[in-house]
C-alpha cells in the first residue's frame, strides 16, 4: 500500500509567539524530566473558530502522530515512553505541570506545549470551550502513569529510553525542539 503523502497547511497558521522553557525536577512522586518543559506561546494564528484539523495537518507533516482531540485531565498524569504535544485551539485553562511542586501555566488557543516525558501535568481550571490536539513524535504509543508507589523504577527506566523526536511539531527543522533538547 502506498504511504499517503501529507502536506502541511500553509504557514501562514504558524506565528512568531515567544518561547518559555521550564526546569522541572524530580520530586519523589514525579520523576519530571532532565529535558525542559517548553511552551510556544502564541505559535499559532487560528481561524476566529476551529484549526484542529489545520494543526493535526501540521503536526503530522513534521513527524508527530497519534493525533487526538480532547483537554488535558483534571488529574496529574504523565508519560514515560514519550514526548507529548499539546496544541491548543479553543479556549484557555490553567495547568500544573511537573507536579504539585511544578509550575502554573495559563495556556489558551495559539499556544503549543511540549511536554517531555516524565512531566506530570493536570488542568486546574478551564474555559468550558478549552480543546487541544495532542500527539506523539514519531508514532510512539503513551502510557499513563500517576504518581502513585511502585510506579518508579519502571517509569523512570522508560523515561531513559524515550527517544527524543527528530523534528519539532511547529517549525519542523528548525524551532525550540533543537535549541533546547537536541543542540541545547
């Protein structure tokens, strides 16, 4: 069967927003992560009403797949065998991420997160119009973990093995993933 060749939307979806990044250490529950938490803010210039299917266009033109349409849970979860990204194109919400003793971080429609793995991450309040896309580098399949006892020292030995994406989910072959987990 021939692979379906996918295209990205034109660029005019991608913005110049500023670029956060965030240290977030183990805490004894929550493993975190050595690589930083990175937030695109206002990557994206959406339509006044939709760009979910702009982003999964976009997204999945630069490598990241599995894409689905939700929020983020009201619980700290996190993955250990991959990287998640989450763009967001409706609404706003507030998030922890990296546990209780992580940071808060408003995020609303144009921002992109790029979560790695073994960062916890819980919606602590949102608009009732909050939607993300979400997706994983390369076609890696998520597990959920919790922060619960007895998940270390699994988790934290899949955390070492997460492969790093080869691309970043917005800027392709260029952007934050390679100044900050790649060349950084």
């Amino acid at each position: 069967m021939a692979r379906k060749s996918v295209q990205a939307p034109e660029l005019s979806i991608v913005g110049e927003g500023a670029i956060l990044h965030f240290e977030l250490k183990d805490d004894g529950a929550f493993p975190n992560s050595t690589l930083p938490l990175i937030v695109y803010s206002q990557a994206l210039k959406l339509p006044e009403r939709g760009g979910a299917a702009e982003i999964e266009q976009l997204i999945e033109a630069h490598g990241w797949s599995g894409s689905w349409r939700n929020g983020i849970y009201s619980y700290q979860h996190y993955h250990s065998t991959t990287h998640e990204v989450l763009a967001v194109y409706g609404g706003s919400a507030t998030v922890q991420f990296g546990g209780p003793k992580g940071i808060t971080q408003k995020v609303a429609a144009g921002d992109v997160v790029l979560i790695p793995a073994g960062v916890p991450h819980k919606n602590l309040g949102c608009s009732a119009d909050f939607a993300v896309v979400g997706a994983y580098p390369g076609g890696q399949e998520p597990d959920m973990f919790y922060g619960r006892p007895g998940e270390r020292p699994d988790a934290d030995e899949n955390i070492k093995r997460a492969p790093k994406p080869k691309t970043d989910p917005v800027y392709g072959n260029k952007g934050p993933v390679f100044d900050y987990w790649l060349n950084g």
